[in-house]
C-alpha cells in the first residue's frame, strides 16, 4: 500500500514578555496577573485559540524547551496546491497569529480580550511533504512600539514535518456491506470487503464472515461486556460489521457489545448509560480485543454525538483513553486520535493526551499490537469523517503510517471508523425510525 503525502503544520512554544508600564492604567491588568490567549488563522482551515504564557522579561527562552503544541494543520497535498495559489495580496501563503491581553470569551456580547498585536509569519510550503522545514523559532515583536526595549514580545515556534498517511473510503454506507478503496490521488483500489450482520443475542455469536463458528472463549468475552444492561425496552443492539481482505479472510471486526438503551423518561442515549462497541482482530484462531469505542447523545443545544475511545493493552492492564470529544449529530464531523497534538472534530480544537504504556509489544503480531510505542510515535494517529443523521455516509479514513505495519493494522482502524459511524445511527432519538438495514425481526421498527 502506497501512502498519500501529508504535511503536519505546528505552531508551539508559545511565550509572551510585557514591559511593566511606568504609569500603568487602573483598568489594565497586567499579563502576569491575567493568562494571555491568541488566535490562529491560516487561509481555508477553521480558526484555532490557545493560551499564551507569560514569560518574566529577565529570562531566556530555553534553546532545549521540548515542544508544547498550540495549536495542528493537517494538509493534504490539495491543501498546499490551494494555499500556494498565488493571490493579488500576499505572494506566499501565511500564517497569522492576533495576540490578546486578558481572559478569552466575553461578558454581555463583549469580547473580555484586548488586542495586543498581530504576528504574520510566511509560509514556503514546496518540499515539506519530504523534508522537515522550521519557518520560525524565536522572539517577534508585537504591539504598537518598535523599540526593542520597550515593545511587547512574542515567542513561537512554526514548523511543518511530512506526516504520510493511508486513505480509506468506504464505497457505501457501512450497514449495507460495502468494499472499502485505498484512495491514491486519483487513482481507487479495493483493499477490504465490509459484512454487516446481527449478532445473535442468545449465544452471543458474532456471525463474522468465515468465522462464523466462532470460539467459545470469544463468545464469552463478549458475553460479559453485553449482558449486563441487557434489559427490556428501547434498545439497539447485536450490530457487528466484519472487515475482510480480499482473499476473503476476516481481518477486523467491530461488535456492539453494550446495547444502545433509550434512558428512563427519555428518548436518547444518555452519557451516564453509553452503547459500546469492542474493536476486534484476529489472533490465535480467535477474536481478541483491541479497542473499546463508547457513544451516547449529548443533552442541551449542541444535541451532538460524544464519544470515548480506548485502547484495550491486554485482558489485565487498564485501558488507555486515546479519544474523548463530541462531533454533531446533523452535519457530522471528523473523529479524531492525535497522541500529543490538538484536534478537532469541526473547528474547535481539543487538546487530548495520551499515558505511554512501560511495555511494548515485541511485534506487530502480538495481539497488543497497533498504536504503539506512544514514546515514539507521537501526533496524528488516524481520522475518520462521517455524515450526520439522515445523510449518505461513506466514511473517509487517514491512518498515519507510522501506525500500519500490516494488513490487520490498516483493517482495525477501518473497523473503528465503521463503529463511529454507526453509532451515528445507534444514539438517533427512539422516536426516529431507522433505515431497514439496521433492523432486523428480532427488533421493532420505530416509526
């Protein structure tokens, strides 16, 4: 498999040394006093905000301070065709950073910031999708004065990396079994085959494909995530989706283990009540588990779609949130795993960490595999865009390379991406009715 070149865009180490005034105003307070904050802006993305530390004007920046992240662009190949797009009012495409004194938000419709000054710093994006390239790093003046002595200073660090990655796009709605296309520029090749089915509830069998005699032992392990909310009422359950290779040998799997329940006195999943999904991949002629994704339907205006993803070390070891956010229920969005960037599911930026593990796995075969080593490989981990509700969703998937190193590695991911974006289905209030595909004659059509 051939990856697609991508370009990681950072922006970190942010810093901010404010002279103290002679005869300072009564309504000013100073930035040592009162965090900072700026917006960033780069042409065709969504606008991003991050706090700005103060710095004691008497210290030095340190040569050696290892990257605080602000703020992450990811960029397509198509994203740097456009930005370097000559325009009539700037010969190179920039970066701009507004700085603020004060707390971000507002009172009364009022902004509370108060601009400090403006940072443009020009971007030559040409050969960054194989060579690292550092567009600054170091102090700026901000602000009206233009003495050194008496202007306020910025600290910043731009720079962009090569961050290839793998595309996926499901040719159809997962629950209508699709073929699944790596995606090359313009060129499209099938790499897995999508097989929606219900998971018998009375034995708990998967029903995956040519693992349709599925182990006892795997039978039980799912067994003890679903039985205990099984319970009459409104539900959603026993979806499983299996993902083959073209030879026709199963190679991932996403199962609903933890039914989707409409809570008391509501028709909604609730966040205290979640539905669940384990990730699964083969190993030792049985399934095993590689991941938990949960969902549920968020309350009030944003009425979207949050979810929690884990990653499953092994039956013994805790497991290891990688993703928690919300995405919304009617336009969709992206859900998103960035080990030790920002991401954003549409526009807001979310800062998410991530506890590197003590061990490793000794290979990719080993069925603790995927998303390891955390120490080594930071940043971008994968993507997946989905639709909203009612919508045809055919879910695109960017996986970092640095996180496929087999078949049953990219498989995995796009069983992740399948559970997103049927979870979008599963958390519909009650009092929608659901597309036939995903009913079946063990479960009531709502209408």
């Amino acid at each position: 498999m051939d990856p697609c070149p991508f370009v990681r865009l950072t922006v970190g180490n942010l810093a901010l040394k404010i002279p103290v005034a002679s005869k300072p105003a009564r309504s000013v307070v100073h930035p040592s006093l009162s965090p900072c904050f700026c917006k960033i802006k780069l042409k065709n993305f969504p606008l991003q905000t991050a706090v700005v530390p103060y710095f004691p004007r008497e210290n030095q920046f340190p040569d050696n301070q290892q990257q605080t992240l602000a703020a992450t662009f990811h960029l397509s190949k198509a994203d740097i065709d456009k930005l370097a797009q000559k325009s009539i009012f700037s010969a190179k495409p920039c970066l701009k950073i507004a700085v603020y004194t004060g707390r971000r938000g507002s009172t009364c419709g009022v902004n509370s910031g108060c601009l400090l000054g403006k940072v443009s710093v020009p971007l030559d994006l040409a050969g960054t999708e194989s060579k690292a390239c550092v567009f600054h790093n170091g102090w700026i003046s901000v602000g009206k004065e233009t003495k050194k002595d008496s202007s306020a200073r910025f600290h910043l660090n731009v720079k962009a990396e090569p961050d290839p990655r793998f595309v996926f796009q499901f040719d159809g709605e997962p629950e209508c079994s699709p073929q699944v296309f790596q995606i090359r520029g313009n060129i499209r090749q099938p790499v897995f085959t999508c097989k929606f089915s219900f998971r018998n509830t009375g034995d708990r069998n998967q029903g995956s494909g040519s693992l349709r005699s599925e182990p006892s032992s795997s039978r039980r392990w799912l067994s003890s995530f679903g039985s205990e909310r099984e319970r009459l009422g409104k539900e959603r359950k026993g979806w499983s989706i299996t993902v083959h290779d073209l030879s026709g040998s199963p190679v991932a799997a996403a199962s609903m283990v933890t039914p989707f329940v409409a809570s008391p006195g509501s028709g909604r999943v609730s966040r205290s009540n979640p539905g669940s999904w384990l990730i699964l991949r083969p190993g030792g002629g049985t399934w095993k588990p590689w991941g938990r994704l949960e969902a549920w339907r968020e309350r009030g205006s944003s009425d979207g779609l949050g979810y929690r993803f884990e990653l499953i070390p092994d039956m013994s070891a805790a497991a290891i949130v990688l993703a928690e956010s919300t995405l919304s229920s009617s336009k969709g969005g992206k859900f998103v795993i960035d080990l030790g960037g920002r991401s954003g599911s549409n526009g807001r930026v979310t800062p998410r960490s991530a506890t590197s593990p003590a061990c490793s796995p000794r290979s990719s075969g080993d069925f603790r595999y995927g998303l390891w080593p955390f120490a080594v490989h930071q940043g971008f981990v994968m993507s997946a865009g989905v639709e909203g509700e009612g919508k045809c969703s055919k879910p695109r998937v960017e996986v970092s390379v640095q996180h496929v190193n087999c078949t049953e590695d990219a498989a995995a991911y796009v069983a992740l991406a399948a559970a997103v974006d049927l979870s979008i289905d599963a958390c519909r209030l009650f009092s929608q009715r659901l597309r036939k595909e995903l009913c079946n004659h063990h479960q009531e059509l709502l209408g």
